[in-house]
C-alpha cells in the first residue's frame, strides 16, 4: 500500500465512515452531543485529526477527531457508551466486507479505469482493517476501552471510568516510546507487530468469506 495515490483518498473514506458512525450512534442512543457539534456527517472536515492523521502516513497507526460523547444523556450510560464505541470499528469492518469485493474479484489484468478501482477498493480493504483493529485495542482513549468498560462489574466502575480518564496520557507515552524507541531497538512497533498479525488472520477471513 505504498502507492499515496489510492492511500489518501481510502484514508478519507474509512476515517469518515468511522467517526460518523460513532456520531450517529450516539444520537440514535440519546445523545445529540455530537450532532450539536456537527459530527453526523459524512463530510471528511469534520472528522479528520491532524496527528493521528499524520501518523497514519508516518507509522501506519492513527485516528480521527474524537466524537465528544457524553454518557449521561444514555438511558444505559456504561452499555450505551459501549455501543456507540464499537460502532465506529464495525463501520469499518462493513466498509472491508464492501471493499474485499471489487478487490478480489475485479479483473485488474484489464488495467484503465478496472485497475484503478482495483487499487482503492484494496486500500480501503487495507485501512479499514487496520483502523477496526487499532481501535479495538483495550487501552484509553481508543474505542475498545470503552467496549471493556461494559464487561467490568458495577462495583468497579467508578474505577475504571478513573482508569478512562487518566489513561490516554499514558497510552500517548507508550505510542510515542514504541514508535521512536522500541522500534529502533528491536526492529519493530510493538503496536505494528501486533496489529499486522491480526490483520492477517481478519483479511485472510474476510477474503475466505467474500
């Protein structure tokens, strides 16, 4: 995926379709929070972040705009929390389901026009994953922390939303030291190495599926 011709425009795609469908989740809960914030919409300038956009291109690994969500507007704040969470890393997994097909099954040895879908379909393919994956890991702010909040038992949750707020900062460190420092030592991101691995064994999935 080196070629930045079908990357750029994939990433727009799949960063969109990833915040909207928090935004719009959390609406369809019972929070306009995002929606008086403009963030129902499919529109790329609402929802792009500018460093984890960078580090998208940089490393692999980035992010969106975080969607503000405010839990108390939920009828189940920690269950309702954890949908709206998992919505985005769904919306992508969809978006590689739609993708796997043009990529696996165009006929690219035509070239014009059928080869170029063939390469932002496998971009998208490609992006989606990695997001989906990325954002399902368990540690604040990504999204999977919050889908982790609604497994942990009610005695513990004040510690846990503790364990939510205090987090990023920490998860922000061990980005940074992973990517400037691990890597340089052993080789490889951390993060990557785990991410790639999981990547094969969901692409190898849904390519088995489509």
């Amino acid at each position: 995926m080196n070629n930045y011709l079908y990357f750029i425009p994939a990433l727009v795609i799949v960063l969109t379709f990833h915040e909207f469908a928090h935004a719009w989740t959390a609406n369809y809960l019972g929070d306009p929070t995002a929606k008086y914030n403009g963030r129902i919409s499919l529109n790329p300038l609402k929802h792009l972040d500018f460093l984890g956009t960078v580090l998208l291109f940089m490393v692999g690994l980035g992010w969106g705009k975080p969607v503000p969500v405010d839990p108390r507007n939920f009828q189940h704040p920690v269950r309702d929390n954890a949908i709206t969470a998992a919505a985005g890393p769904i919306a992508n997994l969809v978006l590689a389901f739609a993708a796997a097909l043009p990529y696996k099954y165009l006929p690219v040895e035509q070239g014009g026009m059928i080869f170029v879908a063939w390469s932002l379909a496998g971009a998208i393919f490609y992006l989606s994953i990695v997001l989906c994956l990325f954002n399902l890991l368990p540690f604040p702010p990504l999204d999977g922390s919050k889908v982790v909040g609604f497994f942990v038992p009610d005695r513990y949750q004040r510690e846990y939303r503790n364990f939510l707020y205090h987090g990023p900062r920490y998860f922000m460190v061990f980005v940074v030291v992973d990517i400037f420092l691990i890597s340089k030592i052993l080789g490889v991101s951390v993060l990557w190495y785990v991410i790639s691995y999981l990547y094969v064994v969901v692409s190898t999935g849904i390519l088995a599926i489509t």
